[in-house]
C-alpha cells in the first residue's frame, strides 16, 4: 500500500520562544533497535502565528520498501578519524582533500557522495588555544569549493567564505592563530549556490577545540575513548540512493529521509557504544542542511550539559532535552553506571523533510572509576550591558522561494545586503523573521549573546555564548557581540541562514568590519 505523509505536529508546537520544548516521548519504552519514523510533507517552519498548518501530501516509499540501515558491520558507533597535524617550527599543519566517492547512505544503496580524505564526511580536527594552524586543503572536486571554518574566530581572509573559493586542482591553504578558547566547531563548504550541494552529500567535519583551563582539565578529554563526536545528518535520499539538496529535489516523490549519526544509518538499527570510563562526554554537532535535531534520553533522564556552540556554560545544567538547529553544537555529559539509550527527535525546518524519534546510541556501563564532581564553575560570562551598543534591524523575508536579508537576495557578492562594522564596535542586533518560516541564524567572526527571544529574557543554557540559533517564524531575537581582534577592507565575514537552502536561495548578508 501507499503511505502518505503526515504533517509534524511537532516541529514548531513549542512556547513562543521557539526553544526548551517538551517533546513526545511516544519512542520511549519501545524495544531496543525499534524506532517510530513518520515522514512529512508539505510546509513547514511555520512559526509563532502558524503553528500546525498543513501542506500537500506526497506520496512515499512503503514500509516493506524502506531500507535498512547502513550501520557497521558490528553495530558500533563509528569514530571519526582524528587527523593527526604535523608540528614543524611553532606550525602545526593538517591536509585535507575534497574528493568524491561513494557510500551506503541507505543500506544495499550506493549513493555519490563527497568527503575530506575519504569517501563520505572527514576526519576530526584537534587545535589548541594558542597554536599556530595550516591548512593544505586540495580541491579533487570537478568544482569551485571553500572551506569555512564554522564558528572560529580567524580573520576574514581565513574564514573560508564565498570570497575565498578556490577552483578544482588547486590547493588553498589558510593560516592563523587559534583565539578560540575550548568549544566545538566544524568544517564545510561555503561557496555561493553550491553550500547545500556539497554539504550534503558528505562534506563536513569537526573541529575540536583544547585549551589549558582548569575546567578542560577536569573534564573527559581522551577523543574516542570518553569524549566521543556525534555528527547528525537528516538526509533527503531516493530509492536510487541519489542525495537531494534542493527544492525540486526534495519535493520529488519515493524519498526517504534517513538519519545518520557519523555517517551510519540508525532508522532501524540503535549503534553502541561500550564505555569504559564512568563520565564520558558527548559532541553533538547537527550537520543538517535544514532538520532539526533534539537529544533526549530515552528513560526520561536528564542530560548535564557544559557547553554550546561558543564554549562552555556558566555552570553545567540538568536538562532533558538539547535542542540543535542546523549548524548548531553543544556538548554534555554522563555519568554512566547503568546502561543508557540516547534519542534523536527529528523536526523538519524546511519545505518537507525528516520526522520522528529514533534509538540512535546505546550506552553500555563499563567505566568502575569514581569521578569527581564536576567544577561549580565552568567558564565566566559577563553577560552585555547592551546601554550604549550600537542598534541594527536585520530583517530576514521571502519572495516565493526567494531568500533575503535586509531585503536583499545575496545570490552573488555584489547583490547582498552588507552591514559595515569597526574593529571594537560593541552592537545589539535584533533578528526580526517576517516570514513564517524557520531560520537558523550563524553569524561568523564573533560570538553572541541572547538578550531576548521572542520578547523573552534567556534563562539557562541560553544565557551560554552561541553563533548559530533559532529564529522561528513570524519571531525575532535580539543579540549582542563585540567585534574584536581582526579587520580587513578587502574580505568579509557572512550573516545568514544555516538552512542550506535558503542560503543558497539568497537568504546570506556580508559583514565588513574595518579599522575605526
């Protein structure tokens, strides 16, 4: 028989903040390896003022046709590689490849993908505060390519923007010194009309950040071993394996919309992962290019998170649910004495995409050490007194499928909307979304606080430092940064949407900061 989708009821049926919803907890109880999937269609990203309205139906694969899951071979969760840099006169370098392959996105499936040193997604990058970094990054692709470096703080030239492409069987190489204190970051394509592309079929990577503070100490740092990347993908994929990147893409019928934790399928099989220490730390980056991904346990336990896109909390923070707009990361941890299952919601942001909870990671108990407690204090946050800042109104629009910011559809360089800064200019923004879509907001360079959301004063988590976040339609946040350290007149830094779409469909400014 044929299945019709269903609209998701849930994707945007949370408080006007647009943030710390309560989510079903319909997955929880069901046998191990089991997951609830529903597929949506139609519209969605309605916002503040639209909450449940519906679109067309498409019809999709049967349940007997859905594939299986492309886990490995032993039901392990897979480990990116860590890329080992080679330190030569105060220099660490790392080479990176963007090449084309082939992967099983959905089992028995071979699909055309990309990845950095291999076929699908790329190795983990470890930098340190203070370092002096390079990048050989060889472009094997049969296209222009950039990489951006999401999140870090490097000058313009670095960044990796749409100013920076360069062409197949060239080699650029970017250099800098990390100013970025402990965090979470990644890697991905950022060229003009082709982010979405090439992000998702594969190319991305994380980047993990050290420093020398005592809370980096005191936390689980042996990559792979107590402090383990989670890369989430909500993929578009026809039965052919082909992978969908835009509208006409995603609206032609018999896709399925699996999830991928490091590149495994878990639609239909839960990964493992044995623990062999007691507290162990979890990077959770949503690679995305448009769903929404919330992290929840499946017992209804709480999570202990530490850190957000921007580096550590004030004080870690009990909660039940992480929610990850695309772009977005956080990092938490666990105290396992008791094996533990993780759940991934899924909510689509854009015109139609994955729905459901699934089973993704089992973890088993093996760890006998007693930790510590965690340190009462993370990080110091001296939150703005936005009094004398600078006010700007950055207005996020649609024409039809047209994306633009400030009215603008920055589809080249010359076409966007460009806001002009100084080296020291503090500035409050308020992000103002007058469509009824959602937008998840990635300002490069600097990161930002949240002075309110939807008129709401942040609590929490959210009171942490962020350069991605949710804007939900028909809302607005208002955020405050200080522009610090580099200038150029030459390269910008970007503002837009981290929905790859609508960055490709124009929804992308440019930030030019400059000697005052």
């Amino acid at each position: 028989m044929t299945h019709t989708a269903e609209p998701d009821k849930g994707a945007h049926a949370r408080d006007g903040r647009g943030v710390k919803a309560e989510h079903s907890k319909q997955g929880r109880g069901h046998k191990k390896g089991m997951h609830r999937r529903k597929f949506l269609g139609g519209m969605a990203g309605l916002g503040l003022a639209a909450v449940g309205a519906a679109g067309t139906t498409f019809s999709l694969l049967t349940e007997g046709a859905r594939n299986k899951a492309a886990a490995a071979t032993d039901g392990t969760l897979t480990i990116p590689e860590l890329l080992e840099g080679t330190t030569t006169d105060g220099t660490t370098t790392f080479t990176l490849e963007a090449q084309t392959g082939t992967a099983e996105v959905l089992s028995g499936v071979s699909s055309s993908t990309a990845g950095y040193n291999q076929s699908f997604l790329g190795p983990t990058l470890k930098w340190t505060n203070g370092d002096t970094v390079l990048l050989n990054i060889t472009n094997s692709l049969t296209e222009d390519t950039t990489v951006h470096f999401h999140g870090a703080h490097v000058p313009a030239q670095m960044d990796g923007g749409p100013q920076s492409t360069f062409s197949a069987g060239t080699v650029w190489s970017p250099t800098f010194t990390v100013l970025d204190e402990a965090k979470t970051l990644w890697y991905h394509p950022h060229a003009l009309g082709t982010t979405a592309k090439q992000a998702t079929h594969g190319l991305a990577g994380m980047i993990i950040v050290e420093d020398d503070s005592d809370t980096s100490a005191a936390l689980p740092s042996d990559y792979g071993v107590d402090d383990i990347p989670l890369i989430f993908q909500c993929l578009a994929v026809d039965s052919a394996g082909d992978i969908k990147y835009d509208q006409t893409g995603y609206l032609s019928s018999g896709l399925s919309f699996p999830l991928l934790v490091n590149g495994e399928n878990v639609d239909d099989t839960t990964l493992a992962f044995s623990a062999t220490k007691t507290r162990n730390r979890f990077r959770a980056l949503n690679a995305s290019p448009s769903d929404i991904i919330t992290i929840q346990r499946s017992d209804g336990g709480t999570l202990t998170q530490i850190a957000t896109d921007q580096g550590y909390l004030a004080e870690a923070a009990e909660v039940t649910t992480i929610r990850l707009v695309a772009g977005a990361r956080a990092e938490f941890v666990m105290d396992v004495s008791s094996d533990v299952t993780l759940q991934a919601v899924i909510t689509t942001g854009w015109i139609r995409g994955g729905s459901g909870t699934y089973d993704f990671l089992t973890v088993a108990a093996g760890g006998t050490d007693t930790p510590d407690d965690l340190p009462s204090t993370l990080n110091t946050i001296e939150r703005y007194d936005t009094t004398d800042f600078t006010a700007r109104t950055i207005t996020l629009s649609n024409t039809g499928a047209t994306m633009k910011i400030n009215g603008s559809a920055g589809l080249t360089m010359s076409s966007m909307a460009m806001i002009s800064t100084t080296l020291g200019a503090k500035e409050i923004w308020t992000i103002t979304n007058t469509s009824q879509l959602e937008h998840s907001f990635h300002l490069h360079d600097v990161p930002y606080q949240l002075i309110s959301i939807n008129g709401e004063e942040p609590t929490g988590v959210e009171l942490g430092w962020y350069d991605t976040y949710e804007v939900v339609g028909g809302g607005e946040i208002k955020i405050a940064m200080e522009f610090t350290d580099f200038a150029d007149d030459t390269y910008m830094y970007m503002l837009h949407c981290h929905l790859l779409q609508h960055e490709d469909e124009g929804m992308m400014a440019s930030l030019m900061v400059t000697e005052s």
